[in-house]
C-alpha cells in the first residue's frame, strides 16, 4: 500500500467526503496525491541521501544536505528509480551547480 501526507492528515480535513481509509475505495483516490512513496522507495532515497551527504560532507539537516534531498526527490519523482541512475543525476547537477 502506498501511504502519503494525505493519509496521514485526512482526519484534519473538514469535509465527512475527504476522510481516508486505506481501503482502496473510489472517493478515496481523488484525494491522494500522485506522488507518494512506497517504503522501499524511501528506503533507496535514504541509502543514496547518505551516499551523497558521506560524500560532500555534509550532516543531515543542513542547508546543503536539505537541498540535496530535494533534488534526489525530484530526480526520483522524474523517473529515475535506480541507485546508479539516481547518484549519476544527482551528482552531475551538484557538480554543474558549483561550476557555475
């Protein structure tokens, strides 16, 4: 099952049509993003997030190590869904941003 932001607040929403229950019904998908992780999805960002932070040195929680995650979700979320591809793509624009 995939599990998002909006499962997690929909007992915070107003409206009885917007409650969420993890039981696939129709009324729920209209409401959850596309964009949700399944936990060995996050599990990989977490393993190339400490890859690339062991890297450049950086602690977790930092300016740098926040946009860094940034960017490994965006790279995730536009398709690439590898190690290799995700360290690749994210190591290129890091190294493209500080040439610059």
């Amino acid at each position: 099952m995939r599990w998002s932001a909006a499962m997690l607040w929909a007992p915070l929403l107003e409206s009885d049509q917007r409650t969420l229950a993890p039981n696939g019904n129709r009324e729920m998908q209209r409401y959850l993003p596309t964009n949700a992780f399944y936990p060995e999805d996050l599990d990989l960002l977490k393993r190339v997030f400490d890859v690339l932070c062991r890297e450049r040195g950086c602690q977790p929680g930092s300016p740098d190590a926040e946009a860094t995650a940034l960017l490994l979700v965006n790279m995730f979320e536009g398709g690439r869904r590898t190690e290799e591809e995700l360290l690749e793509a994210v190591q290129t624009t890091q190294a493209f941003r500080r040439a610059s």
